[in-house]
C-alpha cells in the first residue's frame, strides 16, 4: 500500500507533485523540457535540477505542515467536545408518580417540546454561599426557588414560559431519590419543596400532576451558574421605574441586595442574578416571577440581536457556559442536544413568545401561601396541553389545529363487549386545593351510566382519595379503547380525554374537579389563541416597555 492509499495522509510527494500545472514542452522554455535530439538540457540543467529539489523539498514540507493542521484541528474539535461533554452534569427525567402523556402530533407529525427550568437555592458551594448568603444552609438539600415551563409549539412558530410562585401549595407526588434510593412520600406543601425531595424528577413529576401536560426535559441552574451565563451573555436591559434597593428593612430581613436608579439599565455577572432574585422590593413573589420573565424576554432579544447562533467565538463562550453551569434531564445531556434546543428556540419569532405566571388566589390555610386559580389555571393547562397559542399574532395555524382537533375527536373503535357486560369503575377526583369532595359523587355518576346501559357501573370506594383537573377515562389495554370510548360518549365527554392508563385495571371513569355537579359533562369550549386569563400577567417577548414598579419601603 502506498502512503496515498491510507484514509487521511496526504498523498506522495511524486503523486502531489503530478497534480501541479505542467509547463509548455518548448526548446529553452523554463519547463526543463528536453532538446528535440533526446540529449540534456545544457548548461543551466544543474541549476533548474537543484531549484527542482528545493521545490520537492518545500512541497514534502507544506504537505507535512497540512497535514498536521488538518488531523490537529479535528483533535482538538473532537476533545473540545469532550471537554464541553464532560462539564454537563445530568440526572434522571422523572422520579415520581407522574401521570401525564404526551399531546398528540399535529397533521404533519408534529409534537410540542415542554422544558421545566428550575432555579436551585443551593449553597452547596462556597460560590453559591457567598452569592446567596446563609452559611448554615450549606449541606441541606436545595429548593427549587424558580420554576417555569418552557413550551415550544408542535410547529415551533410559537413558545410560552409560564411561572409557579414558590410558596404555591400543590400535591407532591411520592418520588425516590435516584441516588440514595430513599423514599419520599406524597405530601401537599409549597411546591419548592418538591426538589428537595429527590432531585429535579421530582418536581417535573408534580408539575406534570398538576398540569397534565407532559413535560420532556428539565434543566437546573444555581447561583453561580446565573452569574456565569450572564457574563457569557454580556448583560441584558432591565427597567424599574423608581430607584430600588432591595435590603433588609426593620420589619423585613434579607434582601438580594439590588440597587439601581429609575431607568433602563444592562445587568449582567452578579447584579444579574440580583435582579432574578429580587422579591422584597417588587412585593410579592408573583411580581419577582414577572420580573424574571422581562429578563428573559430581554436576553432572548439580545442573543437574536448578537446573531450568536452563526458567532464561532461567542458560541464557544455561551457553551462553555452553559455545560458548566447547567444540571439536566440525561436524554438531552450532550453538547449536540443543548445547541439543537437552543436553535429550536431561536426559530421562534419574538413577537410569538409570551411569558406569564399561573393564575393563582391565596392559600385559605396559610396567607403567605397561594393556590392555583381553579378556572383560570386549568383554562392554560387546557392551552398547554391542546398546544393552543398564547399569543394572537399566528396566521395560517388555526384552521390546520381545528382540522387535528376535528380528526382527534372521530377517531374511534368499537367495543368489545356490550355495555350491559362491560365493568365500568367510577372515581371520585372532584377535590382541590381550596375545595372538598363532592360526596357522593361516583355513585351518582354510576347511576347514570348504568341508565345508560352500562349495568355494572359502580362507585370505586377503594381508591385513594385524589384530585385531578379534568375528567378522563382510562383503560389499561389496547384491546378496551373503543369499550372507554362507548363510556365517554355516553356522558358527552370528549374523545380527547380518553386514555390508557398503567394505574386501573379496568375501564374506569375519573370525574375531576371540571365537573363537581350534573349529570351530563359540561360543554367544554375550546380555547382560541390569545384568550388568555386576566390575571396571568402576560408579556409578549416583542415587548421593550416593560417596567418593574418599585415597592415603596424600597425605594432611595
């Protein structure tokens, strides 16, 4: 085998010099070409020989030269991504109970992607202790202080980050901890307390419980790793319409220690992650969640701005960055999948992002907590989950969704059994947060189907005392779909809120908290784009006006 014959060595001196340019065969020409009677070329035939050498000479070392750079580049492109591979800490998606399925595709096969981004409070460093304060948290298990759902439509032409306060009262699943195999117990508690609990599955699992939209990913950043992807950023606009400086006061302590003048102002390193945690001075946490969305929203405009995405230098900042101060879900743990969410992300249209908080009302147990707004919350869960825009600047998608609901809603099967052989149990799920069970609630439901010829239809009074949403009906096998489905249309119930289920063992009908009263399911309107709670506190990203109100006890 020759040298050329070897994948990824430059070919022979001899074989690089044949592909050279020839020159014109003439008498007395620089080519060096013989006389016409064979013989030498005369007296300057040494001299052209010698340059002739030096040319091979030069040529065997610019060949060597390449092929070095060549076979060093990739090296160095292959163990940079190594290295960027070996920053990124990953854990598992989902450790808890969770419940929730994925939305069905659109017409072209299409499915949204849900990312849970969860802001740790631990001081398990002596970065994060000097940048978050309380030297006697160190050691203790972090809490998820920040929480927001990213969501990228099926068709990506549009993207929502919706907020939960902290201190929102919520059921927490039983979840165990991946690394020690200890087992935490359902409980209903302030939802940060759910990464405290085994980690970031956790709290996907209860936001999935919540919710029911089915989330894909999650990703956690602590103190300094804000910090450090501000600086990566190089600063982001803020606005505050009076002077603030967030600091302990004589009736409130702590404080992130936050201080500007009135005006727009670009924060990065340190003062970013001021800004983020900021509470006190904007007086509430619902209103540090809006100011974390002008942040966001901001940031977002400012890589678009930078094009960073077709920038080699800044993107090898931002991703050295990102895998040193990001923990995610393992299925999206490699430098390639973090860059493919972030070109995702980028597709979308500024003007098409809104960012918003759950709506909520006070907890009636405790004042200083909250509790999802019943209606309201469930009315954006519903928009999440049918991948509804929340912006109303979409065109051409609305009649192509109404098209995948319609075709949803007739898909169909038939029985297998007559519904007067068909066991059918009913659960009652109607409690909430702020609400108690009807009583007495799947028994009547019962009643009515077995009216409606399911005759063995009976109250389930050996489950667990629960809570969901919306009203389903579940069946564990592919063989009893049409059988849930004859039950669903029986009561009116959508065709869409019928599914299998690993957790009944028969058909069985779950009445939730969207039908505490009546016989038949209430018409369900389907939401539109845009339509939107009032007191959601929606942003579209597009907008630069934004301002954050400076509660008075910290104005300067």
């Amino acid at each position: 085998m020759t040298q050329s014959d070897v994948r990824g060595e430059v070919p022979a001196v001899e074989d690089t010099m044949s592909l050279a340019p020839k020159a014109p065969d003439t008498p007395g020409g620089s080519g060096g070409g013989r006389r016409k009677d064979g013989s030498g070329g005369g007296a300057g035939d040494g001299a052209k020989g010698s340059r002739r050498q030096r040319a091979r000479r030069a040529l065997r070392w610019s060949a060597a030269v390449l092929s070095v750079v060549i076979l060093g580049t990739a090296g160095a492109g292959y163990l940079y991504y190594q290295h960027l591979n070996g920053n990124i800490q990953k854990g598992r998606r989902d450790i808890g109970d969770a419940k929730a399925r994925k939305t069905a595709a659109n017409a072209a096969g299409q499915t949204p992607l849900n990312i849970l981004l969860i802001g740790s409070d631990s001081r398990n460093s002596d970065e994060n202790v000097k940048l978050g304060g309380a030297k006697y948290d160190r050691g203790s298990p972090p809490l998820g202080d920040v929480q927001m759902l990213i969501h990228l439509s099926a068709d990506r032409k549009s993207a929502a980050m919706v907020s939960i306060p902290r201190d929102t009262r919520v059921d927490i699943p039983k979840c165990t901890d991946p690394a020690t195999g200890k087992v935490y117990p359902a409980t209903n508690t302030i939802i940060n307390e759910s990464l405290a609990r085994g980690g970031a599955g956790c709290t996907l699992a209860t936001w999935e419980n919540l919710t029911g939209v089915y989330i894909d990913h999650w990703i956690t950043i602590d103190f300094a790793g804000v910090v450090n992807m501000a600086d990566a950023i190089g600063g982001v606009d803020v606005c505050v319409n009076q002077n603030v400086w967030d600091r302990p006061t004589a009736a409130v302590p702590g404080g992130s220690g936050l201080k500007m003048t009135a005006g727009t102002h670009k924060v990065q390193g340190e003062k970013a992650l001021q800004w983020l945690r900021t509470r006190h001075a904007w007086g509430s946490d619902p209103l540090r969640a809006k100011a974390q969305h002008m942040y966001l929203n901001s940031m977002i405009r400012t890589l678009k701005g930078q094009n960073v995405f077709t920038d080699t230098g800044r993107l090898m900042d931002l991703a050295e960055a990102a895998t040193k101060s990001l923990t995610v879900s393992e299925e999206i743990g490699t430098p390639k999948k973090l860059y493919d969410l972030g070109m995702q992300l980028k597709s979308v249209p500024t003007d098409r992002i809104t960012s918003l908080t759950m709506p909520n009302v006070q907890d009636p147990q405790n004042r200083d907590h909250l509790v999802p707004d019943g209606t309201n919350a469930d009315k954006m869960w519903q928009m999440l989950r049918d991948d509804v825009a929340f912006d109303k600047n979409g065109k051409s998608e609305k009649s192509e969704k109404a098209s995948d609901a319609a075709k949803q809603t007739e898909a169909t099967k038939e029985p297998s059994v007559s519904a007067g052989r068909l066991g059918v149990q009913v659960r009652n799920a109607t409690g909430s947060a702020t609400e108690a069970a009807v009583p007495g609630r799947a028994r009547t439901l019962a009643q009515e189907l077995a009216a409606k010829g399911y005759t063995q239809a009976s109250a389930d009074t050996s489950a667990v005392a629960q809570s969901v949403e919306k009203t389903v009906v579940e069946y564990p096998s592919a063989d009893l779909q049409g059988d849930a489905q004859g039950v669903a249309k029986a009561l009116g119930i959508p065709m869409s809120q019928v599914k299998q289920s690993t957790d009944v063992s028969g058909v069985t009908l779950v009445v939730g908290t969207d039908w505490r009263d009546g016989a038949a399911y209430p018409k369900q309107s389907a939401p539109k784009a845009g339509d939107l709670p009032d007191n959601a506190d929606a942003i579209n990203g597009s907008d630069t006006k934004q301002c954050m109100d400076v509660y008075a006890p910290y104005r300067w």
